[in-house]
C-alpha cells in the first residue's frame, strides 16, 4: 500500500516518515543509491507502508545545505544582541541566503535583557530598517507573536551557536525538552548541541533545530540572485541595468547610501557578498 508522507527525521539510512501524525522508519530503495540521490528531511515522499521503504521523492520547492532540509517555507534567524554579540555580516548573509532558496526571512533578536537601555534603542533602529524593507522582525521574548507568524509553515531554525535556538523551541514547546548550553560551554567543547536533522511538530508548524552555521559560502550563487536578496536596491534604477553597485557611473545604490536610505552596513555587506561570489565562482572554473 502506498502512502504520501513527510520526511521529519533522518538518522544514516533510516528516515522516519510522518503521514497525519502516524511515524513509519523506512528505508530508501535501492533506485535512489543508483541515482546518487538521497531523501533528505523536509522530502514529501511515496513510501510502501507494508514494506517500509521510499518509493519516490517528490519535486522539491527548495533545499539547503546546511542543514540539509528541502521544502522550507519560512527561516526564523535567531540573533542574540549579545553573548554571542550582534553580527550584522552574519545576519545579513543569512537573510541574503534563505531568500535565494525562496524561503522567507524571519529575524528573531534575542537576550536583549543583556542590553542598556541605550544599547536597546539601537536594536529598535534595526528593528525598523529590517522591517522597512518588508522583512519580519520579533524578539524571543513575544512567543505569541512568533506562533502566530509561524502558523502553518514548515520552518527554519539557524543562527549562530549560543544564539538561544534550542532554548526558543523548549519555551514554544515544553515536551520537545531539547539540550541548552552556555556559550561558554558549548565553545570549549568544540561541539554543536544538536546532533541530528529533526522536524519538531509544534502546535501547528514544523520546525527543525539545526547546529549554527559555521561556514556559509555562495557556491553556485549569481551576482544577479546576490542583488535581488537585497530587497532594498529593488527600487533604485541605475544607469546601467547590469551595474554592480561598487564604482559604477550613475549607480543609484550608492546615491540612496549616501542620502542614508539604505543602511550602511547592509551595503557594506552586500560589497563584501560581492567579493564572496566572485570568488567562489572563479574557484569554479579553475
Ligand atoms: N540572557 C539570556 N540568555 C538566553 C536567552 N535565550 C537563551 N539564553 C541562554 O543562552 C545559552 C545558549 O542557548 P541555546 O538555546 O543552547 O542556544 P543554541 O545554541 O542557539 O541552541 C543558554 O545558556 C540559554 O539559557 C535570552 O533571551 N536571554
Ligand atoms: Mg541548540
Ligand atoms: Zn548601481
């Protein structure tokens, strides 16, 4: 008898499969080894119940690598304003990445109880050019407000190690009961706290924790997918169409950095974006 389900964890060769609610351990058939293709978690999939293998893995909306999930609609990027401190490259490079994969974009500020009053003021800032820009902001604090954003989605959990991942989805969800660590800890041991790709089912969204990502490169990545991920250059006209924003004559990118219509840092990043591709793509073609 087959079945349509969802990929929800992976452990090497056994992928447990959920089909409304009911969880089957199947293994992939030997066609996909000889394909050099693998199920991942997020997959929709065909499997045979009485046999409990993979027959066949439907066309993905879209993957990532790290960690490797396909079907995403949303990734909540969790930010601690402190411990670890606030890294705009990083936050920056993780909005441009998940929207390149058709993923919306859902920065969640964390430990701002860290913070002086004044240093909150400027989160506040942020808060608001991140959401000029049509992108999500909450803070770890506002569960409810995060439930509610999140309703109905199969979302991504990413941010940096310490960064308070795992901490979130035990408040959004007791019985889930997953390891939290100081940083300081979990630095020393050289070791992420979470081991295996998962979808959590909470109240009404999937959700995976994921370990923070260390290396995030730009493989395969276009100078032209790199502009259209900042939203915000969307509306500028520059002289030329295929302008790059860095030097060019008549660059209106520049011109709204300048008039301070777009943040620095965002443009400061994209240049240092820039630089990442090129490379990567030169690397290509070596
Ligand atoms: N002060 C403060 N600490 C937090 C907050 N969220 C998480 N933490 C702490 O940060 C550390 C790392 O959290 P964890 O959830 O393991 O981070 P992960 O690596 O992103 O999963 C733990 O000691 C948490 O108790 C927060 O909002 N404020
Ligand atoms: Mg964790
Ligand atoms: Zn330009």
């Amino acid at each position: 008898m087959k079945k349509i389900g969802r990929v929800v964890k992976n452990i090497s060769n056994c992928y447990t499969v959920d089909i409304d609610g009911k969880r089957f351990d199947c293994i992939p058939r030997g066609k996909f080894r000889k394909d050099k293709v693998s199920p991942v978690v997020g997959d929709e999939v065909v499997i045979d119940v009485l046999d409990k293998t993979i027959e066949e893995i439907k066309p993905r909306r879209n993957y990532l690598n790290r960690p490797v999930v396909s079907n995403v609609d949303m990734a909540l990027i969790v930010t601690s304003v402190k411990k670890p401190d606030l890294s705009l490259t990083l936050l920056d490079k993780l909005i441009s990445i998940v929207i390149m994969q058709k993923i919306e974009p859902v920065i969640c500020f964390s430990k701002l109880d860290l913070l002086e009053k004044k240093e909150i003021k400027e989160i506040k800032l942020l808060k608001k050019y991140y959401e000029s820009i049509g992108i999500k902001v909450v803070v770890n604090k506002n569960k409810g407000r995060i439930k509610r954003i999140l309703k109905n989605k199969v979302v991504v959990i990413t941010g940096q190690t310490g960064a308070g991942k795992s901490t979130l989805l035990n408040q959004l969800d007791p019985s889930l009961n997953l390891e939290t660590k100081p940083i300081s800890e979990a630095l020393n041991r050289g070791v992420h706290t979470t081991r295996h790709v998962e979808l959590y089912q909470i109240g009404s969204f999937y959700m995976v924790d994921t370990p923070g990502f260390s290396a995030l490169d730009f493989k395969g990545i276009t100078v032209d997918d790199l502009k259209s991920s900042f939203k915000e250059f969307g509306k500028y006209q520059c002289e030329f169409s295929d302008c790059t924003h860095q030097k060019e004559k008549g660059c209106k990118v520049i011109q709204g950095v300048n008039k301070g219509d777009i943040k620095r840092t965002r443009y400061e990043n994209y240049l240092r974006f820039l630089g990442e591709v090129y490379e990567s793509n030169s690397k290509l073609y070596k």
